[in-house]
C-alpha cells in the first residue's frame, strides 16, 4: 500500500514525536462535560483517549452527565436548578443522577471495549476500572440557598488510583460521591475533576467542555484564543469576572483551572469538544487548540548549553536545505554553542540566533537566526533579536551585522540598513562568499 502524502506525514509524525517521548509515563487527569456524550462525539473522544494510553500516558477520566440529569429530570416533570453554577439536587434530582451516571458509565465502558478495524480501538486494549474512590460531604446551605444532595469531594483515594494507572488501567470516575455513613451526595465533574488531579499531582487536568477556551478579548467572541495563560493573569481574570450563574460560564471552568494550579497541577486546559481530535490537538502540537493555564510561562529564553545542540540542528536543518541559511556541521555548533540564544517550549527548541563578536571592530554577527514555522508571527524572531542586542552590548559593541540572501525586508523594518560587503570587518570579510552575494545590513546599538 502507497503511503499517502509522505511529504507532509513525515515531517509531522517527527515534530510529534518530543511531545511523545515527554508524555510518557505522565499522568493526565480529563474531565469530560455530558455535553461531549449528548452531541454524539464519545467514540472518537474514546478513541483519542486510547492514542494516549497506547503511548504510555497515565489516564483518569471523570465524565459529567448535567444534560443527561436535565433530560431525566424533564421526563418526570421536573426543572433544572442551579446556584452559582452547582445543580440543587433534591431528592429527585438525586435519583435521576444515580440513573444518569449508570447509563453513562455503561456507555463510556462499552466504548472502550471496541476493536473495530480501521480504527484507533484496533488492537487496542484498555482496561476500565471504577469505584468507590470518592468520599465526599454536603455543599450546605450557602447564601441561604440549600443544596441538599449537592456535595463536594471530601477526599480521594489517591493511592488505590494510583496503583490502578501504574498498572494500565483507565480510571473511570462518576461525579458521585459517599459519605462515611454512606450517604449519596451529587458532585459535579469539575470538582471529582480537580480533586483526583490535586490528589494524583497529576501533569495536566484537561477539561473538554463547550467553551472554546479564552479569548483574548473577552468581549469579542471572535478573538482569537490565548493559548497559554500564567496563573497570576488567569487569578486577574477570574476577579474581574461575575459570579457563574450556569455551569457553561466561562467563570465556572476556570475557578477550578486556577485552583488546580495553584495547587500543584502543573497545567490546566480548557479545551472544546466540539473540534474533533481536540484533545491530541492541545496535546501535540505546539499552540494547541485550547486554553492552557500555567503558574508560569513555559516558554523560555536563554542562553544555548551542549543540551541543546540537537535541537538548534534539527530547527536550522529545514533552512539549511532550502539555502536560506549556510550549513553548519555539529562540530561547529558544539565549539560555538556558548554564542547561542534559544527559545524553548515545553522541552522543544522553537527558535535561535548566535552572537559572533569580532571586539577589535566593536561590531558583532548575529547569525542562524531561525524560528520554526510552526511559530512564525509570534514575535519570537523580535525576541531573540532584543536578546542579541543585549548580548552585545554588555560585550561592549556599538553594532551588530546580519548577511541575508531573503530577509533582507524583515530586518530593515527592525531598524538595519544595507551596506557595502567591504564594511565587513577583516576577519569577517575573509571568509565572506562572494558566489553566495549576500546582503549585508547593520545596526547600530544606541
């Protein structure tokens, strides 16, 4: 059989693969909405999940079930009744849960049980395992309004989970929960969610819920996502946002993101189930689809070590091949790594840019600069030219020089001017190709 678009897959498959090798063995907490179930999308949700448990990935999910519960509660003659986005479960609404977190938990296990062919699920083996690894306590009564069969997680049993995962299994949880005198308390998937994450230490907590994820202008549902938030902003917006009056308020899902993270969940995204694959999306591939929640930035910038010679030549690779950078051998990189600059995503190099000064003409080159094109437009190409400068002031150079045969535009839009080849200093002027006829532009460093 002919594979189809090698040109494509096989770049892709290799950028996929850092994220692969980092994920492995990490534990990964999903909470999935109802909604997903209700809108038709479980068996490809599923089939997602089994991707990631086929590479190794530690998985609990904790389904929610608010559409089933409603749909229950509107055969009987019943509404819906909220307060700050938590159902008041009274002691219908508590029977219809219990009938609701049955059928679902049957659904979910069925669909793990596929093995169809020409699917994900073929000779897949994921094995489900439930129970009673919650206990929980009432909600109360709060701002006089009484919950009733509403509650909260008490506790997880963090190390009966723990040895389930370690050994393969999928961790199915209901938002249901027990008191210690067996009492049934209705929780909600967001909070079951949250606990097991805190409880596990868990790397990630994804929610797949009917938000998009955050939109840089609030205000504008057409703006784009903020991919990546920190912590102290995502504290800011939370603020600065009205209470939730209904589980889909954007309020609702990013008080638990915000407290996962302060509690030790190294990332929290808010993803929606509505794009299929999301879930890999945000997973693998650099920006990701969602909202992701951090105590800090991950992306870094900082000066290159031996660590990172790999990286810097799998970036420049592509460029070197197409001529639009000069080929550098590793052998040259390791000698020169101390005069590179990097930036680093979760582990990936995204971009670089060396410093070579030449102190006896007070001028320096900044050469490889290269941003994967998976990023371009982000401004990193600007960061790692500030950084440059920084670099070579602090060295004492009053400029600093690029030779270019394609970006000649890009830099002078960022303040350089063209010049003569013969301003080169000797030492670099030496080794210039005159049969390659690159542009020469200058900066001066104010």
């Amino acid at each position: 059989m002919n594979l189809v678009f090698p040109h494509t897959f096989i770049p892709w498959f290799r950028a996929v693969a850092p994220y692969i090798h980092m994920y492995r063995g990490k534990t990964f907490v999903v909470g999935m909405a109802g909604e997903l179930v209700a809108a038709g999308k479980l068996n490809n949700f599923v089939q997602d999940l089994a991707i990631l448990h086929a590479m190794g990935i530690k998985l609990v999910l904790v389904h929610g079930f608010r559409p089933q519960v409603n749909e229950q509660l509107a055969a009987k003659g019943q509404s819906s009744r909220y307060h700050l986005g938590t159902r008041i479960t009274d002691a219908i609404a508590l029977d219809c849960a219990q009938e609701a977190a049955g059928q679902l938990r049957f659904e979910i296990e069925a669909a793990f049980s596929q093995a169809l062919p020409n699917t994900p699920m073929a000779n897949a083996t994921v094995r489900v395992v439930s129970g009673n690894f919650l206990t929980a306590r009432p909600v109360g009564i709060v701002d006089g309004v009484d919950y009733m069969h509403s509650g909260v997680v008490r506790r997880v049993d963090a190390p009966a989970i723990r040895r389930a995962i370690d050994i393969g299994a999928l961790v199915l949880l209901s938002p249901f929960g027990f008191s210690p005198t067996g009492e049934a308390f209705n929780l909600t998937m967001e909070d079951v969610a949250t606990a097991a994450a805190v409880a596990l230490q868990a790397d990630k907590l994804l929610f797949l819920t009917e938000i998009p994820g955050i939109h840089e202008d609030l205000g504008n549902p057409e703006s784009p996502i903020d991919t990546e938030m920190a912590l102290a902003d995502a504290r800011r917006m939370l603020s600065q946002l009205p209470p939730p009056s209904q589980p889909a308020d954007l309020a609702y899902y990013l008080q638990y993101c915000v407290r996962a993270c302060a509690s030790g969940v190294e990332r929290t995204h808010i993803l929606p189930f509505s794009v299929d694959g999301a879930l890999l999306l945000e997973v693998f591939t650099h920006d990701g689809i969602g909202t992701m929640i951090v105590d800090e930035k991950l992306e870094s910038l900082h000066e290159a070590t031996a660590d990172d010679v790999g990286g810097i030549l799998q970036l420049i690779e592509p460029f070197e091949r197409d001529g639009t950078l000069v080929k550098r051998d590793r052998t040259e990189i390791e000698r020169d790594i101390a005069n590179y600059t990097v930036i680093e995503h979760d582990g990936v190099i995204f971009g670089c840019a060396a410093l070579y000064p030449y102190p006896e003409a007070r001028t320096g080159e900044m050469a490889a600069l290269t941003v994967s094109p998976h990023v371009q437009s982000q401004g990193d190409g600007e960061r790692l030219l500030k950084r440059i400068e920084q670099r070579a002031r602090a060295a004492g150079l009053d400029s600093i020089f690029v030779l270019t045969t394609r970006t000649m535009h890009w830099f002078i839009k960022r303040g350089f001017a063209q010049v003569d080849p013969d301003w080169l200093p000797e030492a670099r002027k030496r080794k210039y190709n005159w049969d390659r006829r690159s542009q020469v532009l200058v900066k001066k460093l104010a």
